[in-house]
C-alpha cells in the first residue's frame, strides 16, 4: 500500500505544475463550473492514457523524431492560441450563470490540449519511461498495471481538486473579477501557444 501511495503522489507531482491544462481548467472552473473544469482534467486523463500506452508499447522512438516532433509543437501551438483567444473574444459577453459550452466540447479541448503538448509528451514518456522499466524489472504485469493505476489515480485527485477549487471560487467573486481572470488564462495559453511555435520554427530552421 505504501508504494501504491508513492505512485499516487508521483501522479499528483505530474499533474500539478501549473501548464496550459491547468489554466483551463481554472477558467473553465469559474466560467462554468465543476463539471466542465473536470472534463478538461478528464479529457487530459484519456491523452495520458495515450501517452502511457505508447511508452509500453515503445512508441517512444517515433515520437522522437524531428518530423513528428514539428507536427506536435506546431499543432500545439494551434489548439492554444485558438483555445486563448476564444477564451478572451468570448469573455465580453461573459456571465457567470449565462450560456454555457457544451461537455463534449469542453472534454475535447482538455483531451486536445494534453495530446498536441509536446512538453507533456515529454514529461509523460521520460517519467513513466523509468517508472515502467524500474517496475518491469522488479515486479509482474499485474503489479506494473497496479501502479499505472496509481498514478493516473493521482492526476484525477488533482483535476477533481482543480475543479472543485476553481468552481467553488466562481460564487465568491463577480462577473468583472471572472471576466479578468478569463482573460488572464487566456493570455496565459497564447503566451505558451507562442512558445510552442517558436519551438517549431526553430525544429524548422
């Protein structure tokens, strides 16, 4: 139970730097609640799974190649400036209880928002990379599908957390301080739709 607990908090470390699924949940959490902060987390949590199946079955090599990793930098650079512009745009008409997206399309950004991000990418294969060759090593398939459990356990404990925060602080404040935060995230997710693209012109050139 100890090592399941020490996975768990591995997963927690993993989802808690702030990033642009972070910043989406926090403006999806204010703007429209629990539920669709938690569809981010929740469609981040499925790219993972990607991510995870794909260093098991040694994916790992294709990702690394420069073609891919253009196409992955660039089409990251795309969902979030397209992600935080519209967060802004949509913000002048913005009201704390007024229309809301839909939960298809909320979960679709937060799954395309974890999947075309070349750093999570990264992060995901290097860390998971030696979790599975330290437990593969030590332990059998049942144990190393134990710990993958614990770990993705731990990053819906975070995006539950996220969004449970994020939502319960949109009663408190007023639609002028929810619009400016909206608007901060927003430029949050351009600033790092930026370096993203900067990443892929440099592969480029």
């Amino acid at each position: 139970m100890t090592i399941f607990l020490s996975y768990m908090f591995l997963g927690i470390s993993l989802a808690a730097p702030i990033g642009p699924i972070n910043a989406a949940q926090i403006n999806q959490g204010i703007k429209n609640g629990f539920l669709h902060s938690w569809m981010i987390g929740l469609g981040s949590i499925i790219a993972e799974l990607f991510f995870i199946l794909a260093v098991y079955f040694g994916v790992v090599h294709f990702l690394d190649t420069p073609l891919v990793k253009t196409f992955l930098w660039s089409f990251g650079a795309f969902v979030l400036m397209y992600t935080g512009i519209e967060s802004i745009v949509s913000n002048q008409s913005l009201q704390v209880r007024g229309e809301r997206d839909s939960l298809f399309k909320t979960f679709t950004s937060g799954f395309l928002l974890s999947i075309s991000n070349p750093l999570s990418i990264l992060f995901w294969l290097g860390i998971y990379g030696s979790v599975l060759a330290n437990t593969m090593h030590k332990y059998d398939t049942l144990h190393l599908f134990w710990y993958s459990s614990a770990i993705i356990l731990g990053v819906m404990v975070w995006d539950l957390s996220m969004a449970f925060i994020s939502s319960s602080s949109r009663r408190l404040l007023s639609d002028k301080i929810v619009k400016a935060i909206s608007v901060i995230t927003g430029i949050s997710l351009i600033g790092f739709a930026i370096y993203f693209g900067y990443q892929a012109i440099t592969l480029i050139f």
